[in-house]
C-alpha cells in the first residue's frame, strides 16, 4: 500500500518537473524569439533603468558623447531608450541647482567644442594627404556641429526628437540646443546627438537618434 503510495506521488512530481521544464523551455525560446527578431521588427521603449550606467550601456553607440558618469548634484534623472525598426532614440535628463549648473553647461559645451576641432583637423589633413578621396567622402557624407539654437518645433521634427517630450519637464520652445552633432554617411545613414538646456529650471537633456536609412523615419 505504501509503495503505490511511493509511485503516485513519484509520477505526480515527475508530471509537475516536466511541466515546469516545458514552461521554462517556453519563456527561453520567446526571449530568444524577441532578442533575435522582434525587438527589430516591434515597435518598443523603456524609461525604468537600474542606474546610468545600465542606460548607457543600452544606449551604446546612440548615446556616444553622454557623459561617463552623472555629476553628483544631478537631481530627477529620468531615461528614454525606444526603437521602431531601425530607428533607435534615447535620452536622459536631469536638473541641477546652484552654481553647478552653469559649470555643467560648460564642461559639456567644450566637449563639442573640441570634437568640433579635432573633426575640421582631421577634414584638413584627409584633403592634404588625398584630396581627391576626401572630396568623394564629403559628397556621401559628413558630420556638421552647431551651437546654442533655440528649439522650435521644426527642429523637433527634423530631427525625430518627439521622444524627448517623455522625459522633459517643459514645453520644447523653453529650451535651447546647447550643442549637437549631426551625422550623415552612405547609404543615407544618420546619427545626430546633442544636448538641451533650459536656464530657467536648470535642467540638462541629452539626445541621440540614430538610423542606417533616414527617410525611413521621415
């Protein structure tokens, strides 16, 4: 009697085991389904991170020029990262007080500056050493730099930053580009990354959006 017992429960644990391992087999394929296919083909966006640095880690190639780590005195942090086919977006913002946002503004600003410099010194030097093959690459493609350009919602548009409404705080005519680098290769390919600031609230936005076929997205 026991023994039947013994064996029931036996097949009784060895049908739950097996249905677990079918269970768990299940959610492996569907997220390897998702990580191979459908996270390129589904539209999707996350806004909860760990910290900043499992953002810029998903961020990646997008979010080349954020800062390697956020300043101490950063407040309200808030991460977008989406992706629609082949257009990927992502964004983070915070707020700052005191002298330190005006101090930000400026460490951040000399960065373009000199990735601005170094650019135009390496143009210079490809048009010395091979002029003929820098002026085929200059009419496939570039990279311009600006500066300090009030927003409007023209270059929202053109430029795909409708995400940026997610995780700022104002309207977007209350904002200025501090500095963005736009980039455009072969094959109609586009980078552009930038930050926004806003001097009445303080606040700090960094973008980027990148896509292998632009008028895709248009």
């Amino acid at each position: 009697m026991d023994t039947g017992r013994t064996e029931m429960k036996g097949r009784k644990a060895f049908r739950k085991g097996r249905r677990i391992l079918w269970i768990i087999l299940a959610v492996v394929l569907c997220w390897a389904y998702w990580i191979l296919f459908f996270q390129y083909v589904i539209p999707w966006e996350r806004t909860l991170f760990l910290n900043y640095q499992s953002f810029r880690e998903r961020a990646d190639f997008v979010g080349r020029n954020y800062p390697p780590e956020l300043p101490a005195v950063a407040e309200d942090i808030r991460y977008y990262y989406g992706r629609s086919g082949i257009v990927i977006n992502a964004g983070m913002s915070f707020t700052v007080s005191g002298d330190e946002y005006q101090e930000l503004k400026e460490t951040y600003l000399s960065r373009y500056e000199e990735r601005k410099e170094e650019y135009l010194r390496e143009s210079q030097q490809s048009l010395e050493d091979d002029q003929k093959s820098c002026k085929e690459w200059e009419t496939s493609g570039g990279t311009i730099y600006e500066f300090n350009r009030t927003v409007t919602s023209e270059i929202f548009k053109e430029g795909g930053l409708d995400y940026l409404e997610k995780i700022s705080r104002n309207k977007i005519e209350d904002y200025t580009i501090l500095a963005d680098e736009k980039m455009k290769g072969q094959e109609d390919a586009y980078w552009l990354n930038g930050i926004l600031v806003n001097d009445d609230t303080h606040e700090i936005v960094f973008f980027g959006v990148q896509t292998i076929y632009r008028k895709a997205r248009e």
